[in-house]
C-alpha cells in the first residue's frame, strides 16, 4: 500500500508498467529454458535410480506390492548406471566421511595450541605458529597434499630408519595427515578470532576470583570463544568436504575418486553428476544440521 503525504494527503502516482524490451524477453526465454533443463535432469537422474532402488526395496514387499516391483524390474533391458556403480559410490562416500572426519579431529586437537601459540608475546612461541598458520593458509591444498605424498615419500630410508615409513608410504595416512596440518592452521585462526572477541573482563573477572590463567582459559574463556566460532567452524568443516575431492588424485577411491574409475569404465556424464548429488545431499545435511546445533547451543542469547 502506497502511503500518501502527509503534507498535501494525496498519493504518488501509481508506478506504470515497465515495457517488454528485448532484453526483458530475452531473460524470459533463458529462464524457461533454464527451467526446462532443470526438470529434463531431474527426470532424467530419477529414471536411472528407479532400477536400484526397487532391487533394494524389493526384499522388503510381499504380496501385490512385490509382483508390481518384479514386473517394473522386467520391463528394463540393461542395469542402470546407478544400478551398476551404487555400492561403490557408496564405498568412496564413506571413505570421504572418514577422511574428512578424521582430518577434522586432528586439526582440532592441533588448533588449540597453534591458537595459545599465536597469542603469547613470547616471539619462541608465536613466530613458528605464525609461520605454520601463514604457510598452509597460504598455500594450496593440492600442493600441501604432493608435498607429503610425493615429497616426504623421496626420504623413504630415512624414514625406515626412525620408523616412520609404514605411515608415509600409505596414501590414505598422508591425506589424513595433509588435511589435518591444513584445516589446523584455519580452525586455529577462528578460534584465536574468537578467543579475541571474548570481553578482557571475564579475563579480570577471573583473576579477581583467583583463577589461574589455564584454568580460565579451559573453562572461562574457551566455552565463549566456541559459542562465537560455530558458525566459521561450520563453513570451515563444508569447505573440507568439498576439497576432499583431492584425495582422489592420490590414489585414494573416496567419493571423487570412485566418480572417476566409474567414468573411466562408462563415458557416462552422470557420473560426475550424481557425485554432485552426493555432495550437495552432503553439504545441505550437515548445514541443517549445524543450524539446530547453533540454535539449541545459543538458545539464551535470542531475545
């Protein structure tokens, strides 16, 4: 509703319609095709995990139901791509998670003293975190990731020698550790921000009472620090999930590399399609997830 002036009580003109320019209908026509393209690939991806998902459910059914699935599963000449490649999509999702989760623990276990190391005024402590923090920030994962895989394994007899080897030479051991060196040194910089963001009076507050500095740290401060860091711990735990697809180029068969052997095999483009589902199913789980965790964790600072 338009509000008139209160100086003379009339209404401002109605704005006219705007004209149907090229432009305008150009924009249009793209729309609709955009649309149009959206539905055709919809269609097209649940029309090939039709065939999967009936064999699956199938065990399930009896009686009327059981010979509907029998007679839909007759009625497809050639297994599905889906139906051929599922169990091993499944296989490389669940080694992504692992990596992933793994890396993300270990980063977490290292970021808190990279995080106390950035903050001392002692420069033997705060200048080699600074440089670890500015050196894998700085840096691609990709190249972190050669580094260790390809680079440490040329120290092979050294690594003999201390007894070392049998981690190194294993890929799966050398993602892990690359992914967790890397997410370190950003969980680290996030919680320093937000160990920084807690007022300096809990720090005097908690003085005054006779607390030690580590133990307000570890029960003052840090519980703070964690509520303002949720959010950046979030995008930080997506953004492993979409770079683990590097994994992949070392030998790993996570979910981009199973994506890649099945392609290898097929030349089908949906491949590469359905690993996309995975991880947009992925990502768009985990955030819905976080949100309530965010929610149900800072339920007393909503008004």
């Amino acid at each position: 509703m338009i509000a008139a002036n209160p100086e003379t009580g009339l209404k401002p003109p109605a704005a006219g319609k705007r004209p149907w320019t090229a432009a305008k209908i150009t924009g249009h026509i793209l729309m609709v095709l955009w649309a149009i393209s959206g539905f055709y690939l919809l269609y097209y991806l649940f029309a090939n995990a039709e065939q999967p998902l009936l064999k699956q459910l199938l065990p399930y059914l009896s009686g009327d139901w059981a010979q509907y699935v029998e007679n839909r599963l007759s009625t497809f000449e050639n297994e599905s791509f889906l139906g051929r490649y599922a169990d091993k999509y499944l296989d490389g999702f669940l080694i992504t998670l692992q990596i992933v989760g793994f890396s993300l623990l270990f980063g977490a276990l290292l970021s808190v003293p990279l995080a106390i190391a950035r903050g001392s005024k002692r420069k033997i402590f705060s200048v080699p975190a600074y440089a670890f923090v500015y050196f894998f920030r700085g840096t691609p994962l990709l190249a972190q990731t050669f580094l260790i895989y390809y680079g440490v394994g040329s120290f092979s007899s050294e690594l003999k020698t201390v007894g070392l080897w049998w981690f190194f030479r294993d890929a799966y051991y050398c993602v892990i550790f690359a992914f967790a060196l890397n997410t370190s040194a950003y969980q680290a910089e996030i919680l320093r921000g937000a160990v920084l963001n807690v007022s300096r009076g809990q720090w005097e507050g908690a003085a005054a009472l006779g607390l030690s500095k580590p133990v307000t740290f570890f029960k003052v401060i840090l519980p703070q620090a964690l509520m303002v860091a949720l959010r950046p711990y979030g995008n930080e735990i997506i953004l492993m999930i979409k770079g683990s697809a590097i994994a992949a180029i070392v030998t790993i068969y996570d979910l981009m590399g199973e994506t890649r052997r099945a392609y290898s095999r097929s030349y089908d483009f949906q491949a590469y399609i359905w690993a996309a589902v995975f991880y947009l199913v992925t990502v768009e789980t985990l955030r819905r997830i976080w949100d309530r965790i965010e929610k149900r964790l800072t339920r007393h600072l909503i008004r």
